[in-house]
C-alpha cells in the first residue's frame, strides 16, 4: 500500500513539473511574438494564460506584411530552440513516444517536454486563424494582395482545416473538436476585423465630421462666447484666427465656470492650446489612431492650408472595432 502511495506521489510530482514546465514554455512562446513586437515598436500590454494556451496581447498588429510574418514566426521559433536545446541535453536517451504518457505520469520528462515543443509547433503553425500558421499565411498572401482579401482568403482556409479538425474530432477527440470550433469563429472573426480594418482605411474623415461648428474667434469676451454657446451647444468651441486657422479649444465647462466672474474677459484667455487637429481627406483609421494617443473629445478638421473645415468628436467615430489579439494556441491538451 505503502508503494502504492510512493507511486502515486511520484506520478503526481512528475505530472505537476511537467505542466508547470509546459506553462514556462507556452509563456517563452508569447514572450516570442512579444519581444519580435518589440523589435517594430508594438508594445505588448499582458500576456495571458488560458487552459488551452497562452495569448499575448499585442498593442496593435503590424502594418507591413513580413513584419507580421516575423512576429508570427517569432513564437513557434521559440519552441524550435527549446526543442533543440533539450534534444541537445538529452542527446541518445531520447524517448519521443514519451509524449503519451503525459496522462499516465510516467516516463521521462524531458523527452515529453521535447515532444510537446515539438507539438507546439506543428500545431502552432497549422495555417489557420487564431493560430500562428494563419498569420503566416495571411502575411505571405498580403504580399501579392490587399490585407482584407488577404485575411479573407487565410480566414476560409483555417475554416476548411477548423472543419477536418472537427471530423477528427468527432471521431473520439472532443478536445479537437473543441478546438475546431474555436479555429472556425476565430477565422471568422479575423475576416470581419479586417474587412471592418479596410472600411475604416477607406472611409474620409470628410464623409462622417460635423459641419464646421460654430467657432470662437480672438476679441470675444466670455459673455459673447456663452451667448453662442446657448444657440448651439457643444462639448467645446474651436478659437480661430481671421484665417480660420484654429488657435485652440475651449471646453463648455469652463465658459460656464468663468461666467459668474469672468464674464468680460477675453475668451482666449479660456483656450487650450497645442490642439491636435485632423486632416480632412484622412483616413477613419487615421483618425482612430489619433484619437489613441491623445486625450482630447473632439478634434477640428482642417483642409491642406491648415484651415478649419469641420469637427470630429470620439463619438462620431462608427463602432470602434477591436484588434484581435495574438494567439499561441497550445495544445497541451490537444495533444492528448
Ligand atoms: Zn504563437
């Protein structure tokens, strides 16, 4: 009985490294992509683990196809020199079909961490969103085409191989069958973003601004101000010079916080200065991208010679769309 609780304490001890050891690897994986991120100047804010894999949430994707390409590539890279290096220690004792003893809690461990390595990166590089495989693909697509087409393209594929994995799946695998379901709405997904990704590229700021707003200009007291702002009221108000040149912004809220005692001074005065403006022929994309790194509610618009031609507030913006994330799919449990 004694031995049998030895037995069993080992197996347990044994079978814990390795999944904890397996998570070192899938991390060092995600740490991959994210340090290739890096490289291109993408931060990558977290990095999460989940029972099938870990997903390193990249600040945005990358613009140029090989750079996606090597970002892609970077995670699975990782598990290739992981797999060397342990081929390296374990040298002739290797015992590959070790992997299958993952659930029995036997065999050697490094050889089972070789081959889940091994496995992590075949199945990492199936050519199928959300797996690394599908970047790839669509990377080496969006060479020679748009990136939407591209995406939509590399999406179909993963579907086809989400629904061979299905059928394997429902021939006594339920993890892969759980996984084909989740290849096949992340492909899908991935084709949505980007069709919605092109939109927004080819969509003007011209099409969606509000018409030139009503505009505050130098020599106007704040009383004056108020008295506009009460036949149209706005968030804020854009101070322009005689040219229409925007000079700053001045917020609602502090027109009425300066009217009880500052009625008759200069507006200017109440302005906000160092205001980012938007380009009217710009992009829906451009103008997200702006939006994200600045604080400002509502941007003015401005044609080539600076001048103010519109306004753009964040809620004027269609439905944000959300950037999918970076996947490594695992497999620990696939492999079983
Ligand atoms: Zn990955």
């Amino acid at each position: 009985m004694a031995y049998y609780f030895d037995g069993g304490l080992d197996a347990m001890i044994l079978g814990l490294s390795f999944i904890v050891l397996l998570f070192v690897c899938v991390v060092l994986h995600e740490f991959g992509h994210a340090l290739a991120a890096r490289a291109y100047g993408i931060r990558t804010p977290d990095i999460t683990l989940l029972p099938i894999g870990g997903v390193a949430r990249l600040e945005r994707m990358p613009d140029k196809p090989w750079q996606e390409f090597v970002v892609a590539l970077a995670g699975p890279a990782v598990n290739v020199v992981i797999a060397f290096a342990l081929y390296l220690v374990i040298g002739r004792d290797l015992h590959l079909g070790d992997v299958a003893a993952v659930d029995r809690g036997d065999g050697d461990l490094l050889s089972k961490l070789l081959a889940i390595n091994i496995i992590l990166v075949v199945f990492n590089l199936v050519p199928a969103f959300p797996m690394d495989g599908g970047r790839v693909l669509r990377s080496l697509l969006a060479t020679r085409m748009k990136y939407a087409r591209a995406t939509r393209i590399a999406a179909s594929i993963g579907q086809v191989v989400a629904v061979l994995f299905g059928i394997l799946g429902l021939m006594g695998n339920p993890m892969l069958l759980f996984i084909a379901v989740f290849v096949f709405f992340g492909a899908q997904q991935e084709a949505l973003f980007a069709t919605a990704k092109e939109n927004f590229e080819e969509a003007r700021i011209a099409r969606v601004m509000q018409p030139l707003p009503p505009v505050l200009t130098r020599g106007m007291t704040v009383l004056d101000a108020v008295q506009l702002a009460m036949r149209d009221p706005r968030h804020s108000y854009p101070l322009v010079d005689s040219g229409l040149r925007v000079l700053g912004l001045v917020p609602s809220a502090e027109l009425s916080g300066a009217l009880h005692s500052h009625a008759g001074d200069q507006v200017e005065s109440l302005a906000k200065r160092g205001v980012v403006s938007l380009p009217v022929d710009g992009s829906l994309l451009q103008a997200r991208e702006v939006m994200r790194h600045s604080d400002q509610e509502d941007f003015p618009v401005t044609n080539a010679a600076n001048q103010l031609v519109g306004y753009l507030s964040r809620s004027d913006l269609p439905e944000q769309f959300i950037e999918p994330v970076s996947n490594g799919l695992p497999v620990a449990h696939g492999a079983r």
